[in-house]
C-alpha cells in the first residue's frame, strides 16, 4: 500500500487516456492522507479467484495500523452516544 501523507487539499483524481476523468472529494481534515493500494492477481489467495483491482482510501492517519493512529492522536474517536459524520463524493467526467 502506498500513502500520501499531509495533503493539501481533500481530492483525489486520474485521468484515462480516452479523456474519462475520476474525481473524489473528501474533508481534508478529517482525512489528511490517502491510501493507495493495488492488488495484482495477489488476493485472495486462492486459484481462479484472484483480483486485479485499486482502491483509494481517505484515512485521517498516516497509515492504515490502528495502534499507531492511535499513539500520535491521528484517528477517528465517536464516543457512545455521539456521531460523526462526512461525506465523499465521486464525479466522473468526459473531457473528449
């Protein structure tokens, strides 16, 4: 998994070489670094059931290892009877 740690704005975006662009939004305080990861054919580790897929990932730490999040204060906290609440959104765009 690769990390893109203190980012500057709360956006995530590529673009297809047919013009396809994909665009996330996400509250950069609340989610300062993003988690890249790709799993090439390497789960699950069974035969004929692997998967070629990526995903990204808004984490408020600097990994995705709870414990450490924990340790320097970079986690999510709701306690009982509170909630929380953010919103992500996806726009794809056509830039042919």
């Amino acid at each position: 998994m690769l990390f893109l740690n203190n980012i500057k704005k709360g956006l995530i975006a590529w673009k297809y070489r047919n013009g396809l662009c994909v665009e996330g939004t996400f509250p950069n305080k609340m989610f300062p670094s993003i988690g890249i990861w790709w799993n090439n054919f390497g789960y699950p580790n069974e035969k004929n059931c692997q998967r070629n897929e990526c995903a990204f990932e808004p984490i408020p730490g600097n990994n995705s290892v709870l414990s450490e999040a924990f340790k320097v204060g970079k986690h999510l906290e709701v306690k009982s009877g509170e909630t929380i609440n953010w919103e992500i959104s996806w726009r794809i765009i056509n830039e042919l």
